[in-house]
C-alpha cells in the first residue's frame, strides 16, 4: 500500500523492500521472500508448540516525539525493536517474528535506511527473531516507525497485569530512572556528572535491553508484571487498576545505577523524573513476599538485578492508589506519574 516517490534520493519502494527488507526475511520460510501479499505462519510443526498461545505486541517510534531525526538510525532500528521485545519479555514470551511499516518522508534517504536495516539484522541476531512482513509508504509528516512482535508463551501462563495478590511484593529489574535521566542529557537539562556517567544513561536511553530471559523465568513466581515505559509509578499504578489493589513503595529501595544515584546527589529534585519518567524497559512485577530470595537469586544467575521495592496492601481505602514513602516514611507526591501522549 504505498505509491511511488518522485524526486526522492533513494530506490523505489519496491527495490528498497528486496535490497533491505527481504534480507531479514531471508530465513523466515513463510515470510515468501518478501515477494507475496503476506507472510504464512505454519502453526503445526512450525515455529510454536501445540501446548502455546502467541503473543502480539505493536509499537510505533515517530520522529520528534520518540526519537530525534539525528539519532543514529541503526539505533533508532533497535530500539523500536527491543520496546516491542520489552513487553514480550514482561509476559515471559519467546520471540518468534516480527512486522515492520515505514512512513517516509522524502528526506529519509537510502543510507538512513540502510543503516536502519543493519540495525535490526543486529538485534535480529541478538533476539533470535526474524522479519516476516510489513509495509512502506511515503508520508508528507514526520519518519514513522512501527513494528508488531509476536512471540509465544506455553499457554495458561499468562502473565497478566490483573492477577497481583494483597500482600505481595513489587519487583523491579535492573536500575530504574536512566533512560529518564539519559533523555534529559540529550534535551540538554542536566548537566554535571562525569563523561562516562553521561554516556551511560544516554545508552540507557537510546538501546533498551529488553529482560527476556528473566521474563520467561517470572513464569514460575510472579503473580503480574508488565514492562516500565512510561515511569515506574505511573505503571505500577496500571497494575493496581487491573488488580483492584493499592500499593506504597520506599524510594530508598528504588534500585538506582552509580551515573542514576550520582545525579540524584547533585539535585534530589531529580527522584521525581526517576519515579515518574519513562523509558525504563526495566520489568515491574508482584510475587508473595517469601519468593524475593529465589527471584533475586535468578537475578544473580541472569546478571539482573532484582529488587523489592515495596508491596501491595490490602487496605480498600487504597485501591488503586500508589503511594511513594521516603526515607523518613513521608509519602513523596510526584507532579507526574507517568508519560502521556494526551
Ligand atoms: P501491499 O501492496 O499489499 O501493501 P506490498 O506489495 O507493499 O504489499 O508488500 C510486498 C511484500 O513486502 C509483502 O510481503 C510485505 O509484507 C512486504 N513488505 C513491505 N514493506 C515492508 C517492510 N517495510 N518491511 C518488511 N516487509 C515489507
Ligand atoms: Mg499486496
């Protein structure tokens, strides 16, 4: 579904579709070369098991609102790809393939995309997943980004964001509030901090490293989960909603990266972009209080992190409130919970 552009410096649509795009698709059998209306996915005695249901996610990257048109592309490429493989890994899912659409605007040229398509044959190695289909058009806005991920689960594990018990524990992987943090660099909004500090949080921003393999793990303790996208408390809000429960968490716990804790030293004003920002694509997820020994030694083993950062209450008065304590038990109000695009 796409016309051809005029006067633009690169191949037509379907030229750039056989050079980048069905390289990708080269080992996806059903995926036809890239040369059908559509891709096939043999279900019996193919890529899934007869005891496993899919898992679909899709996520969009624009330019200007996700991304800036001078980001390197092949990072732009991956982490469109890991926020998807992010929410496949919350819900314990094996990466299976994916779909990609591009909306060009006529200055994207052939060595952006290029560079985009090394990008993905990076992460596809990476992730073990592989492209299987997608579209390309031409767009009078802003370069647009979107990619469906499928992966599979074994079926009845669902790992939803409803089923957190009262009592339980909330988790998270990994350090939260660096990609918040790295986003802010990139605006020019924080300044401080040395070199290398800056350079890590501004990696944590742009490559996501999504938890797929502590993800399949949480199959066997965790009661909900959900990736962080759009701030810590913000999601750990929309686990409350979906499991009718209120929760408090303790900032100290909050696990920060040294670039994370060395910024929160310089300015604590900082703790409210690091509860409430986003781009984490860390895993946020409850289990009973007695597994945190187990889970934090799958996160040795993983080379994880896992944290308790707080738990669930059972007090109705609470639900789905979020509340956030600080050192002293004070609760620390957030001016913003989470990202909203409106
Ligand atoms: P349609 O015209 O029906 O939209 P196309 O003829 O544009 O489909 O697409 C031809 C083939 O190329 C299809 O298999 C489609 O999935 C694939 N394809 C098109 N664009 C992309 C892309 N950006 N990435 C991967 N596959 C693509
Ligand atoms: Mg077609």
């Amino acid at each position: 579904m796409a016309r051809r552009e005029g006067g633009s410096s690169r191949p037509d649509e379907f030229e750039l579709i056989d050079r980048l795009f069905a390289p990708l698709a080269a080992r996806m059998r059903g995926a036809c070369e890239l040369k059908d209306d559509v891709a096939y996915l043999p279900l019996a005695g193919g890529l899934v098991r007869r005891d496993e249901e899919l898992v679909l996610k899709t996520d969009a990257l624009i330019a200007g609102v996700h991304f800036l048109i001078e980001d390197p592309p092949a990072l732009v490429a991956r982490k469109l790809l890991r926020v998807n493989l992010s929410d496949l890994a919350a819900k314990g899912a094996r990466p299976l393939v994916y779909t990609l659409a591009i909306m060009l605007p006529k200055e994207t040229d052939f060595a952006w995309l290029k560079r985009f398509a090394a990008g993905l044959a990076a992460d596809q190695k990476e992730f073990g997943i592989l492209l299987a289909g997608g579209d390309t058009d031409s767009t009078p806005g802003p370069l647009s980004l979107s990619l469906t991920a499928i992966g599979a689960i074994p079926a009845k594990r669902r790992l939803l964001r409803a089923g957190a018990r009262p009592g339980d524990g909330v988790f998270v992987s990994g350090t939260i509030g660096d990609g918040a943090l790295g986003l802010k660099i990139l605006r020019g909004e924080l300044g401080g901090l040395t070199t290398k500090q800056r350079a890590f949080l501004v990696e944590r921003y742009r490559l996501p490293r999504p938890r797929l393999e502590l993800g399949a793990r949480l199959r066997d303790f965790a009661t909900a989960a959900m990736d962080i996208s759009d701030g810590l408390v913000g999601d750990l809000q929309h686990v409350c909603v979906a499991s009718r429960l209120g929760a408090v968490i303790e900032a100290e716990r909050v696990p920060l990266s040294n670039a994370g804790r060395a910024a929160v030293k310089q300015d604590g004003k900082l703790i409210q972009s690091i509860l409430g920002g986003g781009d984490d694509y860390e895993l946020l997820f409850t289990a009973p209080v007695e597994k945190e020994p187990a889970l934090k030694e799958v996160g040795r083993k993983l080379g994880v992190p896992v944290t308790r950062i707080g738990s669930l209450s059972s007090n109705p008065q609470m639900r789905p409130k979020v509340i956030v304590l600080n050192a002293k038990g004070r609760e620390i109000k957030l001016r913003q919970a989470g990202y909203r695009h409106f």
